[in-house]
C-alpha cells in the first residue's frame, strides 16, 4: 500500500473532462461537475462515511447572480465592460463557470483557499471578462449586442496535412 498522498481531486477532474456533457447553447462544459469536485476535496481527513459537502451555488447563474454580482462591484464604463444578457456571451459562461468550479473548491482549503482563489482565479479573469476588449466589449449594462465570431475562410483543399 503506497504512503505517497492521493489526489483525489485531480482523478474527478481527469474522469469528468472525459464525461463532459454540454451546457447551453451548444457549449462543452470544460469543468467538472461541481459536486463531484467538491467530494474530492481532501481535508485531510480520512472517509468517515459522512456525505461529501454539497456545493454553495446549484449552477453558474446562482454563482454570478449572488456570490459575483454582489461582492465584486466597479463602475461600469472606461474599462469595465458588463452586459446584463452575461449568459449569452459562450467566453464569459465558460469563465464563469471555471471562476465557480475553483471557487467551490477552494473555499474548503483553510487558511489561504480564498485568497488563492483571488489571486489566481478571479483577478485573473476579471480582467479579461470585464475588460474593454473581452466578451462584452460591443454591450453596455442596458444593452446586449449579439457577439460575432472572428470571420474566418475554408483554407484550401490539402493545405493543412491530416495529423490524425
């Protein structure tokens, strides 16, 4: 029997990315189900056969509307950018979704968890969700504006050699 430490964590994370099931709007979930990443939280302790602990928020929207929305509050304009449509930016919903997923987790890790999860999660991406070049650079808190992808051709037959 080895003594080396289990990442029981990573194993979810490994087995659920292989298992994603997509989100709305045709998108991949790239995270793990929460509850299964929360079960896999090691505390230290050993199975004690109590129930592994249930996730704060039910979804990615509860996550936003009350533990995002009311805690990181800036004004809007300049160089922060929201849209009040947020769920239907695919980026923003796949960020979001990441930001919960390593929140849900990292609340369980004592003394430095959240500020982990500031330092690399959430300050991180805030500059990218809200910045004035990301995905809600063309809305305003009162208007949505549909994003366009980046127009993109068919490159021409043979151009690129099949890897697969």
């Amino acid at each position: 029997m080895s003594t080396e430490p289990h990442d029981h964590a990573a194993d979810l994370l490994e087995e659920e990315s292989r298992d994603a099931a997509p989100v709305g709007g045709g998108l991949t979930s790239e995270a793990p189900n929460v509850t299964s990443a929360v079960a896999g939280v090691d505390d230290g302790a050993e199975d004690d056969g109590e129930p592994a602990p249930e996730p704060v928020f039910k979804n990615v929207e509860e996550f936003v509307r009350l533990r995002f929305l009311p805690v990181y509050v800036r004004p809007e304009g300049g160089q922060f950018r929201w849209c009040k449509e947020w769920w239907r930016h695919a980026e923003a919903v796949s960020r979001f979704q990441a930001l919960w997923h390593a929140w849900e987790v990292l609340r369980w890790e004592a003394g430095t968890g959240m500020a982990v999860w500031y330092r690399d999660h959430l300050d991180f991406q805030m500059s990218i969700i809200l910045g004035d070049n990301g995905p809600f650079r063309e809305c305003t808190s009162r208007r949505h504006q549909d994003p366009r992808p980046l127009p993109a051709d068919p490159s021409p037959e043979g151009w690129f050699e099949d890897e697969w």
